[in-house]
C-alpha cells in the first residue's frame, strides 16, 4: 500500500514527465515554424540562395579596399551608358575570368580581391573544390551584383551587401564593415530605405529577364512636327481624317510611380499588351489571345521621370473594331500561363457584332498591372490635344493612370 509521500512523490513525477513532453513538442513545432519558410523553396531555389549570401558575405569583406569599391562604380555606370535595357548591375562573368574586366577592359582588381580572399593562386593544386566551384558558380549561374542609385554615390566610402534569397524581396540581412581596423563585420537590415541613404550592393540575378530594344516598327514621334505623320505634324491628326478612316494610334509617353517590383529584385521591367476582335477570323472562334508591344527596362532612379516610348498601339484601328484592350504587367519571370481577362471585345463580321473574350499569356512571378477597355468612338471623340481627361495633360495629350503608372495614346492620323 502506497503512502501519502510516495503518491506525492509519483504526481511530482508525473508531472514533471508531462511538462518536459509538453516543452519537447513545443520545440519542435517552433523548430518547424522556423524552417517552414525554406519549404516552397526547390533545391535548385535554396542552392542559388545559398550562392548568393556566400557571394554577399565575400562582397562585404572585399569592399574595403578603395580600388575594388571604384571599379564597382566604374563598371556599373559604364555597362548603364552603354547598354539602356541593362540594369544597374554586373555580372561576374564580366569580370572573373581571367581577372579581366570586360566593361572597362582592363585588369579586374575585384576579381583579384576575390580570387586572394578566397586563397585561389596562380597554383591550380592550391584550389580547393569549394572555392573553385564558388567562382564557376558565380560565372555560370549568371550572378550579379547590384548597385541601385549608383549615380548618387561615384566615390563610395563603403557598401552594405545583402543578396537576393528567394523568399524576401523588399529587405533582408546583410553585412557592413564596422570599426577602424576594417575586419569586423556588422549585422545589418538593407532595404530600399537604406540605400537611398549610402551605397548599398544586393548580390543576384537582375538582368536575366530584361530584353534589348528591337526595332521591329517604324517609330513614329508624335511630338516631332517632321516625324511619319502624312498630315505633315505629328503632333495633331490629320485635317482630313474623320471617325470612319483607320486610326494610327501611338503609346507616347510613359511615367511610373509604383516600381511593382520587390527593392531586392532591382529595376521594374514593363511590358504591354493589346488585344481586339479579328476582323478575318470564322465566328465560331470565340477568343482571341493579345498580343506584346515592345517592352522596356527601367531602374529604380527612373521612378517619377517622363520617358518617350513611342510604341506603335494600333496602326490601323478599323471603324468595325468596336473596342480592344490595353494592358501593362511587370515581367518577373516564372512559368508562362494563359489567363482570361473575362471581358471582351468586340467586332462587326458580315454584318454582325461578334464579341470575342480575351486571354494573356503571362509569367506565374508576373505582377499585372492592370488593364483597361477602350471604345473605339468614345477614345476618338476623347482623346484630342489638350484635352484634360482627369489626370491632366504630358505634351498636350491627355494622361491615361493605371495603379501607378501613366501614359499617352496619341492618335497619329
């Protein structure tokens, strides 16, 4: 027969049991909390962030020496003036083989900084694999490294470095040098904040998705009194064209105040679609897909600044085509999937009014913009010279607002 001490004994103890398996699971869970942020991750997504903080923290260490935060400057502004489209970044491609700086054409002290941080000599046996492949890495992968707002700083005293890591992409951790030996690295939070304030590099891809301008139209300047316009002015429509003669249709100029794009993913890259109902086209077809204009690339110190597209919208608007659709997206990559708009567009064929719904194909990353519908009478009747539509006029042209961008539809003739 128990004791009263010895039941005492025995609930102390059962207590104690439960208390520790009730702290075991709940460390565990919180450990599960922890990692479950790697989970949507896909090895090949975890391994590029893994590359990109290992390139981050050699960034951070280097960039102490004056030479390599010089040729930083010197490399990104040099590839922005030469290439538009390109971002305010570098590839390490463009700098690491060799030791040769290819933009600049000359030696690469990055390189070499890099190449003596991590122990790699003219020796080949001296190399160990994990270094060696860090630099193949660096090469094949097509890693950057990106200075936003570079024009601000062309004689930077120091960087703070961070990387792209597949999850963040408005801020995450990265190093800063800190004391007056200019060894000890500091923790540090980047964001768009931070580098509007000092010079900030984010290790990563940047330019994998930007395209090179093509020249596929004639371009038309509709604020250039001697471009394309067969009235003479490019700058009102023809005297003699009237609502029943094809509209020739520009988009003219272009502003952004909402980046749609993460800080850590560097420059917005919009790009636009259209769609309207086929005049040729059986009417058993019901749908009709959009298609690209010309895109184009922007870096972030663009936000704000007026630019001149010149795209051709529309050459030829038909009377019969009662509508079509006008439709921005930031290009972030992902797999490419058609989606619906659900509205439609409309046109008349042998006599009758067809509508036609509208599908765009468009990246699963993909930030759309937006979309809007115009009525064939309605723009033209609308859209004249000086004609204030709500949100005022750019070059006479009445401003078109799309969730933080704008632009012009001039009618060329």
């Amino acid at each position: 027969m128990k004791t009263a001490n010895s039941k005492q004994q025995t609930a102390k103890l059962l207590v104690i049991v439960l208390f520790a398996l009730l702290t075991f699971n709940a460390c565990k869970k919180e450990e599960v909390l922890k990692q479950e942020p790697q989970t949507n991750l896909t090895a090949e997504q975890q391994h590029r962030a893994k590359i990109n903080q290992e390139a981050a923290l050699l960034m951070a260490k280097i960039v102490k020496d004056l030479a390599v935060r010089q040729e930083i400057y010197q490399s990104v502004r040099a590839i922005t003036s030469k290439h538009e489209w390109r971002d305010e970044a570098v590839y390490f491609k463009e700098i690491l083989p060799n030791k040769w700086n290819t933009i600049l054409d000359k030696p690469s002290k990055i390189a070499e900084a890099i190449y003596n941080e991590l122990g790699i000599t003219a020796n080949a046996n001296a190399r160990t694999l994990a270094t060696q492949t860090l630099i193949d890495e660096l090469v094949e992968n097509d890693v950057e490294f990106y200075f936003p707002y570079h024009e601000d700083y062309p004689t930077p005293e120091t960087f703070a470095v961070t990387y792209q890591d597949e999850i963040k992409e408005e801020e995450n951790d990265g190093w800063k040098i800190e004391g007056d030996d200019e060894e000890e690295l500091a923790a540090i939070l980047v964001n768009e904040t931070l580098a509007l304030q000092e010079p900030v590099l984010v290790i990563g891809q940047f330019d994998n998705n930007r395209i090179a301008p093509i020249e596929i139209y004639e371009e038309v300047d509709p604020y250039d009194p001697n471009s394309g316009s067969t009235s003479g002015s490019g700058t009102t429509t023809s005297s003699t064209s009237t609502i029943l003669d094809p509209m020739y249709v520009n988009l003219g100029r272009f502003k952004y105040t909402s980046d749609h794009e993460g800080f850590l993913m560097g420059g917005p890259e919009f790009r636009f679609y259209i769609a309207k109902a086929p005049l040729n086209i059986n009417n058993s077809n019901s749908t009709v897909n959009a298609s690209n204009l010309q895109g184009r690339n922007f870096s972030r110190k663009d936000k704000g600044k007026w630019f001149t597209l010149n795209y051709i919208w529309d050459h030829s608007w038909n009377i019969l085509e009662f509508n079509q659709v006008f439709g921005i997206y930031e290009d972030d990559g992902g797999l490419k999937e058609w989606i619906n708009l659900n509205i439609n567009v409309e046109a008349e064929i042998a006599g009758i009014r067809i509508p036609f719904s509208v599908n765009i194909n468009i990246g699963n990353k993909d930030d759309h913009v937006g979309h809007t519908t115009y009525d064939r009478i309605m723009f033209y009747n609308t859209n004249k010279l000086n004609s204030n539509l709500g949100n005022g006029t750019e070059q006479s042209w009445p401003i078109y607002n799309m969730n933080g961008v704008q632009f012009t539809l001039p009618i060329i003739y």
